[in-house]
C-alpha cells in the first residue's frame, strides 16, 4: 500500500486513465466488428442502403479511432493501421467505393 499523499494519487489517477483505456478499446473493437459484419453483409447482397450502412459504420468506427488516439490510448501509428484495415476490407469488395 501506497505510504505518501502523491504515491496515492498516482493510483488514482492510474485507475482512472486504465478504466478510460480498457473504455476506448472495447469501444473501437466492437465498431470494428459491427463495420466488418456490415461489409459481409454488403458482400452477399450489394444493395446503395447496405453500402449506406457501411460507410456509416465506417464513419463512426474512424471517428472513434481518431478520439482514441488524440487521447492517448492509440498510438497514431496503430490508429493509421486499424482505419487501413477498415479501408481495405471494404476496397476487396468495391475497388471503385473508395
């Protein structure tokens, strides 16, 4: 256990910033899984409202990636590479789309 004022308020603060981390990953992940369901999705029966719904999901997973790097639980290297990843996916389907 902490002994000084400061030693606990790192822990504090640690505690914090990990709930704000472990808040941004599960959040990116899941936008990331709903984004790739909604390309298989358009894959199987190309329709203008799934592409719709794939550049919405799209829009919201890059959003949400850039919020994690500006705060510092991504860095931007590994932001870039996820929102590549979301970009290909998309371009094996649809060369023209993107």
């Amino acid at each position: 256990m902490a002994n000084s004022k400061s030693a606990l308020k790192r822990i504090e603060i640690n505690e914090r910033n990990r709930m704000r981390n472990k808040a941004y990953k599960s959040a990116v992940k899941t936008l990331m899984k709903k984004y790739f369901l909604a390309v298989e999705a358009y894959a199987s029966s190309p329709s203008e409202e799934q592409l719709q719904s794939v550049n919405n999901a799209m829009s919201v997973a890059y959003s949400k990636i850039d919020k994690a790097v500006k705060t510092g639980v991504y860095h931007k290297n590994n932001g870039a590479r996820k929102k590549a990843r979301l970009a290909r996916a998309l371009k094996t389907i649809v060369p023209q789309a993107s």
